[in-house]
C-alpha cells in the first residue's frame, strides 16, 4: 500500500512539474519584460573556473597545449528570480543559451578557434534566486611558449587565457572560482604530469587608434607540467652518450688493421642521424639553446676532431724518413710517453746490445732460436730493412720508430679524449637533472 502511495505522490509531483516550469518560463522570459541582449546589472561579476579532464598533448615543434575539459561559469541575473512557493516549489530550471544574457568570452592565446565560446545545444541552469550556471565543454589547443633548455628533463609553464570580448571591466568583471584548476576527474598522460596548478587574474589591455586605453578582465589558468624522461632517456640519451665514448674508442684500434678512418667515419654519420632526430623535436627557435643539443654538437666536434687526429696518425705511422732525434716533435713525444708509461722501444730491443739476437726484424717479432745463426749471419743484409723500424742517431742510442711515435699518440689521444668525454657527460647529466627541476612562479 505504502509503494502505491509513493508512486501515485510521484506521478502528481512529475505532472505538476512542467505545467509549474512552463509557468516560470513565461513569466521570466517574456519579450516585455526580459531582453537577452541587455545584461543584468551596470557591472556583472562573472565566477569563472576551469575543470581538465586530458592533457591530449604539448607540442614542442608548434609550441601548443592541447586539453580537454569545460568552463564554470557562474552569475547572477535577478530578472530570472521566482518565489518557489508559487510555482510548485521548483527550485532550477534549464534553458537554452538564446533564451538569457550569457557573457561573451574567448580564450585570448588559442591556436585553434578564438571565437567567443557559445555552444547552441548546451542547456544552461538557473535557479530561483537568480544564479546562472553554464559549463561549456571544449577541446581547447593554446599557445605554450617550450623552453628547451632541459629538454627531456624539462617542466613547462602552459596558460589558458580567458578573457571578457565585447565589454570592459566596468562593464564584466572575471573572478576566480578557486585558486586552482580542477583536476579531480583527469586522466592520466604517458608523457606529462602535472606538477601544480594556479589561477590568477589580471587585465588585458588595449590600446585604441586615439590614444584611449580599454581595459577587459582575464583570468589565467595555469598549468605547470613535467615531463616524464624515460622514454627519452633510453631512446635519445643513452644513445648519444654511447656514441659519444665509442668515438673515442677509435684510438684503441690498431693502426695496422686498416679500420680506424671507416670506423670514425661511421660514429660521425652515427652522431649526425642522432643530431637530426633530436633537431626534429625541438622547437625552430633561438631564444633558448638546448643542454642536450650543445652536448651532442660538442660531441660531433670531437668525433670530427678524432677523425683529424687519425688521419694525421697514420701519416706519421706510414713515414719512411729518418727519425730526427732533435726535433720538437719528437722531444715532445718523449715527454708523452713518460706521462703514459710507453715502453714500446725497450720491449722491442735491449739498449745498447747490438748483436742479431737481439734486434728486431721489420715484422716486429724477435728472431726465434732457429733463427739465430741465420739472422746473425745475414745481418749485414738485413741491416737496411732492420734500421727501418729501429732507428740509430750518431751517438749510437737507440730511438723510438715513426710506427712506435704513432702509437704513443694513439695511446695518448685516447685518454684524453676519454677523460674530456667524461667530464663533459658528467656536466651535461648534472645540469639536466638540476636544471631541469626549477620551480616556477605562479603569480
């Protein structure tokens, strides 16, 4: 009995319904007495907030953010008040956004559509006291100035910028519904996170053809993101770093075997493709230069550089002139092979001992046991092929060979590039890592 009573109060209540809204609409939105082109009051305070649902993308190259989300916007117009005593103690009705005055707003930085946001099909609530309720939806894509400077380890400072179109500050004034965005419902995003929020407000100024200056409300909805470096650590970072320390690993391979300048070679196109797949990803722009972008430039410079030093390396190896002892270039060499510890010339030969058994022929190897009394017995013949790989000053001392004088600089470059390499990466990590993390100022 009781849910046959319940159901016969509900039918009479939804019968009474809208007889009670159709009522409240006539009385509210006749033509006498309701213009929708005039606004409610002198100045209209117009509540405005920002609820996100995705972060669709940042687009480095365009310099654009691209969201999804709605508008809250909130006002009074007390032309649209009612007692609900008298109309069935209805408390909201919806309407259509031709049927009341709604303000005319845009987002001021939008790349996409800067048309004033209006939506035909969406309803909008008012209750019985006057207060309008409208909640436009959107896909909004705006201008975010990119600072590349950490990049991947960056965080962006993106604004949505809304502001009053046909009518000053006098006239509509923008206040913030909440100190921040509403993120309850947002989903989450495989490239970004959001790090904070803010909203401000401010005024957007425009100066007139005779000098006058017409001030509009706008509000800033702020939004600072943080990318998320995985994937770009181990698709672009590790790479480059790898490339950067295989390029110095030129210097370890044998002058003999023939590879060094294609191997070099290699790790500069290596360098090059590594160079143009991040120039892609970045903003056209000079007014910030890329940490990551200054390291693999630096890097191209040593591999070049590596490439120079090898060429003149094996023109050193494959010299066929005397060693001259005196020169700059050798007294030097001496000192770089203290400093490394190079011993080449007395593994090759005993100092001082000048019978066959103890020199070296043009293969570098010493004579084996059964070749003794062949060598020893031949020496003068082989004198001339000998004194090619040991060369002999006036004072009979023995020096290093053209191919040993390579070497050692073969041996040196590799440390030093080495080392350069490492303090470098070191650099180049610290300051992403740091640098990367700054803090902006929502204010």
């Amino acid at each position: 009995m009781k849910n046959i009573l319940a159901l016969v109060t509900f039918q009479h209540a939804e019968a009474s319904f809208a007889p009670d809204a159709t009522d409240i609409r006539s009385a509210m939105l006749s033509g006498a007495i309701f213009d929708p082109a005039v606004r409610p009051n002198k100045t209209v305070l117009v509540v405005a907030g920002f609820s996100l649902l995705t972060i669709n993308s940042v687009d480095n190259v365009q310099q654009s953010l691209t969201v999804t989300g709605w508008l809250t916007l909130t006002w009074t117009d007390y032309r649209l008040a009612w007692q609900p005593s008298s109309f069935g103690d209805i408390q909201e009705i919806h309407v259509m956004p031709s049927e009341i005055w709604k303000p005319e707003v845009i987002i001021t930085n939008s790349l996409a559509d800067i048309g004033v946001i209006n939506d035909d099909n969406l309803q909008l609530t008012v209750t019985n006291t006057g207060d309008v309720l409208w909640e436009p939806p959107g896909l909004y894509t705006t201008h975010c100035e990119i600072d590349i400077t950490y990049y991947p380890f960056d965080r962006q400072k993106c604004i949505i910028e809304l502001t009053s179109w046909s009518m000053t500050k006098d006239q509509l004034e923008l206040d913030l519904a909440s100190d921040d965005i509403d993120t309850e419902d947002l989903r989450t995003n495989g490239e970004w996170i959001i790090v904070s929020t803010s909203v401000r407000d401010s005024d957007l100024l425009d100066t007139k053809p005779d000098g006058t200056v017409v001030t509009s409300s706008q509000l800033d909805f702020i939004l600072v993101l943080e990318r998320r470096p995985a994937f770009y650590a181990i698709n672009f970072i590790l790479p480059i770093i790898l490339s950067s320390f295989l390029s110095c690993v030129v210097f370890l391979v044998p002058i003999q075997a023939g590879e060094k300048v294609s191997y070099i070679l290699t790790m500069i196109l290596a360098i090059a493709v590594l160079l143009t797949m991040i120039a892609d990803s970045l903003p056209h722009t000079s007014l910030t230069a890329s940490v990551l972008g200054i390291y693999l430039a630096i890097t191209m410079f040593l591999s070049v550089l590596c490439a120079l030093i090898t060429v003149l390396l094996l023109t050193i190896f494959h010299n066929k002139e005397k060693v001259d002892t005196t020169s700059f270039f050798y007294k030097l060499t001496v000192v770089v092979a203290t400093i490394i510890s190079f011993n080449g010339c007395k593994r090759r030969c005993k100092k001082g001992n000048g019978n066959a058994e103890n020199k070296v022929f043009p293969n570098g190897t010493l004579p084996s046991k059964n070749m003794k009394n062949e060598a020893a017995g031949d020496y003068e013949m082989d004198k001339q092929r000998i004194e090619t790989l040991i060369s002999v000053d006036n004072g009979g001392k023995q020096v290093y060979t053209w191919a040993e004088l390579a070497n050692i600089w073969d041996r040196f470059c590799f440390w030093v590039f080495i080392a350069f390499t490492s303090l470098c990466t070191v650099s180049f990590l610290v300051a992403l890592a740091v640098g990367g993390r700054k803090d902006y100022v929502s204010t």
